[in-house]
C-alpha cells in the first residue's frame, strides 16, 4: 500500500486552504516538522493525528484516502460529480466529450 499518497493528499488540502505546515501544526498541536514528514510521505500519522488534521482542514477522511481505498474511485467520482454540478451545461457536455473521447481510445472492452 502506497501511504504518501495520504500526505499528498493533506498537503493538497492545507494549498487550497493557504495555511502553511507552521499554522496546520499549531491547529492540531503537533510540530511543523511531524506534518512535514507526513506530507512527504516519511511518516503515516496516528488515526488520532489524523483526525485532527483532516478536521482542522475541514475535510473528510475519503478526499484524503480515495488513492489508497479500494473504493477510491467511487470516491473520486462523488467529487468529480459535485463539481459538475457547479458549472454549465455547455462546459459539462464538452467535458462528457473529452471523457468519451478518452474512453473511445483506451484499453478497455468496448461494450
């Protein structure tokens, strides 16, 4: 199992919010070098310290483990499908045309 995609993934979330390690670390009490190392995939934090990292970002654990779960994609899909919601429906049939597209020249069977 491929557990810096969970550190990635906290770093994702923390750029999006604009906190630097220094700020994410003094919200959950931990050091700036513990989330360091956690994002660069060196360490894999305690279920405790995760929880209060993905609460301090306001996030829930699936956007963080939808590269390690099994069910990632599902996942993935759920926020994929959110964000489409939010835009026209002009720009969402070019992008079920672009999927099609990719679709059409992949590996898979066609059905």
């Amino acid at each position: 199992m491929n557990l810096d995609t969970i550190g990635k993934g906290i770093k994702k979330y923390r750029l999006a919010k604009k906190l630097r390690q220094e700020d994410l670390a003094e919200k959950v009490g931990l050091s700036a070098n513990y989330i360091g190392m956690v994002e660069r995939g060196e360490k894999t934090p305690s279920l405790e310290s995760f929880i209060s990292i993905i609460n301090a970002l306001e996030i829930s654990a699936d956007m963080v483990l939808a590269d390690v779960l099994n069910t990632g994609y599902t996942v993935k899909s759920s926020l994929l499908n959110e964000r489409m919601s939010k835009i026209s429906k002009e720009d969402r049939e070019r992008v079920y045309d672009v999927i099609e597209t990719l679709l059409k020249h992949s590996k898979i069977t066609k059905v």
